[in-house]
C-alpha cells in the first residue's frame, strides 16, 4: 500500500509539472487571439499564421491538461445508477472502466507516437507558417503517458478494493 501512495505522488507531480506546458500553451492562445483582433481590428493587419499558431497551442494545452484533469477528478463521468450497486460491485465496476480508459491511452499514445513518425518522415508542416508538425505529435504522445500511469494507480486501487474482504 506504501508503494501504491509514493506512485500516486509521483503521478501527481509529474501531472501538475506538465499541467504548466498546456498552460503556457492556454495563455499563449489567449495573446494570440487578443493581438490578431486587435492588429486586424485597428492596425488592418492580422497576425500572420495565427490560425497555424492557435491549432497547435489548442493541442498541447489539452493533451498536457489531460493527466491533472483526470488527477483532481474533472473529467467527463456519468453517474446514474452506479452509487446504487454495493461497494465490491462498484470497485469491480471502477477496475473495468479503469481497464478500458489505459488501454484507450496506451492506444493513443502509440498511434500519436507512429504518426509523429510518419509526419517526420514526411516532414509535414503547418500551412501557413511552416511549423513542423511531428514535435507537437511526439508532445502529445508524451503526455499521454502519465494519463496512462494515473490509470494504472487508479486499477491498482480498484482490484485491491474487489480483493479486500
């Protein structure tokens, strides 16, 4: 059980430490979108490429969001019947659900890992401004894995919660 806690610490400074990468994306689009409208509004000149910028800050700022997201427990759930069922049926439940959302991030993670891949290769870029697009790819693969490691704690403590008598 002492391990299972250091893990979960560990997932949470790793997942608040990479929160800040999407967060400097987040208020990055907010300079973006504030300077466009007004060089485009006052000055008659937009910021060049900012539709190219915005895309890819949009990007990191929700895949490194994700981990802290899923950590204080803001992510999207339904709970309808689920509080009825008793405690074992509700940690079974949990352990399935914890199953299928690693699976899903492991999954994710290795096809964005694959298409940083093919983008490299084929040495894609962003329309307008020519911004390569496999570093951002390879970023967001990246911060899929401690998604991945919250979801494996989150299991670890299901199962135990199924076995504990």
């Amino acid at each position: 059980m002492k391990n299972l806690d250091t893990f979960k610490k560990f997932n949470r400074k790793v997942s608040m430490g990479i929160e800040w990468v999407g967060l400097v994306a987040l208020v990055l689009m907010m300079v973006i979108t504030t300077v466009d409208v007004i060089g485009a509004k006052v000055f008659l000149s937009p910021v060049f490429g900012s539709i190219d910028i915005m895309m890819l800050a949009q990007l990191v700022a929700m895949a490194f969001a994700a981990a802290s997201t899923l950590l204080i427990g803001r992510h999207i759930q339904v709970e309808f019947f689920f509080p009825l069922l008793p405690k074992r049926a509700q940690a079974f439940m949990n352990g399935i659900v914890h199953l299928l959302g690693f699976v899903l991030f492991v999954l994710i993670a290795w096809q964005l890992f694959i298409y940083g891949h093919d983008l490299q290769t084929w040495r894609e870029v962003s329309p307008t401004v020519r911004i390569p697009l496999h570093p951002v790819a390879y970023a967001a693969a990246f911060a899929c894995i401690p998604v991945c490691l919250i979801y494996l704690s989150l299991l670890v403590e299901s199962v135990l919660k199924v076995l504990k008598r």
